[in-house]
C-alpha cells in the first residue's frame, strides 16, 4: 500500500515536471517569436527608408547637382544597408547608423539651397523620412524589449534548463552605432 502511494506521489510530480517544461519551452518559443516578429518590424520600416531614398536624392539632384558627392554618399550607404539586412543586427545596425550620417549631410545640404527648402515635393519626401525614422526608432525600442524578454528567461533558472536542452541562445540587442552615438549639432 505504501508502495503504491510512493508510486502515485512520484507519477504526479513526474507529470507535474513534464508539464512544467512544456509550458517553459512553450513560454521561450512565444518569445522567440516575438523577437523574430519585431525584427520584421524594424525590417518593414528599413525598406520604407530605403525606397524613400532614391526620390529624395533625386528632387535634391535637379537643385544641388554639383554636390555630387554628398548625393553619392548616401546612395552610397543606401546601398550598403540594404546589403546588410541578411547579416543580422548588428551589422545592421552600423550600416543604418552611416546611412543616418549621410542623410544628415543631405539635410544639413538642403539649407544651403532656399529653393529646394521650399520644393513640396521635397518637404514631403522630408516629412515621410521623418515619420518613418519614427516609426523605425519605436520598432527598435520594442525590439530590445522583446530581445530583453527573451533572453532573461534563457538566462534564469529554471528556464534556462529547458533553454539549454531545447537549443535556445540569448540574442543581440540593436544597438546605436558610433555615428549614431555623436553629438548633435544644432546652430541657429
């Protein structure tokens, strides 16, 4: 008789420890997820800044053509951030971060030119960069926060049993490059 409560009690805590590491495992697939899926949020709005930049070189061509090297530099960084979206996001990251710079020196352009400040199609181009680099700052913070999630229940116990055994790593957050980092200079 009392074998068969030993038996029954060690069943039941068995049972117990079986589901407590299906809903661990569960628990780190569904934050997994959440990190893949606000990866591709920040991805979405990366490609909108990119197909944003190609127009607005152009309206800034007609008005600043022998600036060709500022032009140049940012296609130019265009280009290598959108090369560098398969490689994860810390190359990533630095390769956005040169594209904020030379989008920086575009702008800082456009105030010597009084007419392109004052071309519609330009201040439209400028306003829809504005709001998409909005909504590629928020995308970032949600995605550390899913990152920081995430790795803190494959970093503490007891989940990090279950983590270990089911093949889960702690992620890279995204994180601000050098240029991105600098100061800002503001003059008026």
């Amino acid at each position: 008789m009392s074998a068969l409560i030993v038996l029954g009690v060690v069943v039941v805590l068995v049972v117990a420890l079986l589901l407590w590491a299906v809903s661990a495992y569960n628990s780190l697939v569904k934050a997994r997820n959440q990190v893949e899926a606000s990866w591709a949020q920040i991805d979405v709005q990366l490609k909108r800044r990119h197909s944003l930049i190609p127009n607005l070189v152009e309206t800034v061509k007609g008005y600043a053509a022998h600036e060709r090297s500022t032009l140049e530099a940012v296609v130019t960084a265009r280009n290598v951030a959108v090369q560098a979206a398969p490689q994860g996001p810390g190359r990533q990251a630095e390769a956005e971060g040169m594209l904020t710079q030379a989008l920086g020196r575009l702008f800082a352009l456009a105030e010597a030119y009084p007419d392109l400040k004052a071309n519609q199609g330009f201040l439209q181009l400028q306003g829809e960069l504005g709001a998409t680099e909005e909504k590629i700052a928020y995308a970032r913070q949600f995605y550390n926060s899913a990152i920081q999630t995430y790795n803190q229940r494959v970093q503490t116990l007891p989940t990090n049993l279950v983590a270990g055994i089911g093949g889960f790593r702690t992620k890279p957050y995204f994180e601000a490059t050098g240029a991105e980092r600098a100061d800002v200079n503001v003059r008026f």
